[in-house]
C-alpha cells in the first residue's frame, strides 16, 4: 500500500481557457507537471452553483460535466495544485483526498 492524494477537478465541458478545451489544458498541465496519469470523464448530466449542464436535443447544445482524475505523491499533487486552481478559477469545483494506492510490484 502506498499513500498517495487523488486530485478530482468537475468542470463542464464547454468551458475554456486560451481558446482550447478547458480539460484538454489542464491534462496538458499535469502532463508538464510531471504527474503519474490523469483520466477525464464526461457525465451524463450534473448540476452545481453554475446550472444543470446536460445534453439538449431541443437546442442542439452540449454543455456536460466534465471531470479530470489524478492520483499521485501528496508533494507532486501540491506542487501542481496552485497553477490548476488559477487555471480552474470559479469555472469549476476541486478537491484534493488522501487515497491509499494498492499496487502489486514487478517481479
């Protein structure tokens, strides 16, 4: 068992930073941060303090929640933590939990 933190990040997934794909930036910024692995997730419909955000056929928009996952050393996650938080800004929700990492070593 290893100790480890999962930085968990919802956005939605029409938000944007420098004209690209909020997730799609901040995955490029854990990848340059030297992060072990990070997986984005699109929901099916989510709500939070911005609105619901779901597919609308009526409007031909598609606006899901988007969620980026990462698990890594407690000081790498804290090292990234500061540059996704002024990255994020108030277009989403972050947190940051302390995970145990089960991990079978190659013989």
């Amino acid at each position: 068992m290893i100790k480890a933190k999962l930085l968990r990040i919802y956005l939605r997934e029409g938000d944007k930073y420098r004209d690209e794909a909020l997730y799609k930036y901040i995955i490029k910024i854990l990848k340059e941060n030297n992060i072990s692995g990070a997986t984005t997730f699109k929901g099916v419909c989510g709500y939070g303090v911005r609105g619901i955000s779901r597919f609308d056929i009526l409007r031909l928009s598609m606006n899901l929640p988007v969620v980026i996952e990462c698990v890594d050393k407690e000081e790498n996650i804290l090292k990234v933590l500061p540059k996704i938080t002024d990255i994020v800004g108030n277009n989403g929700l972050i947190y940051v939990m302390d995970v145990e990492v089960y991990k079978k070593n190659k013989n």
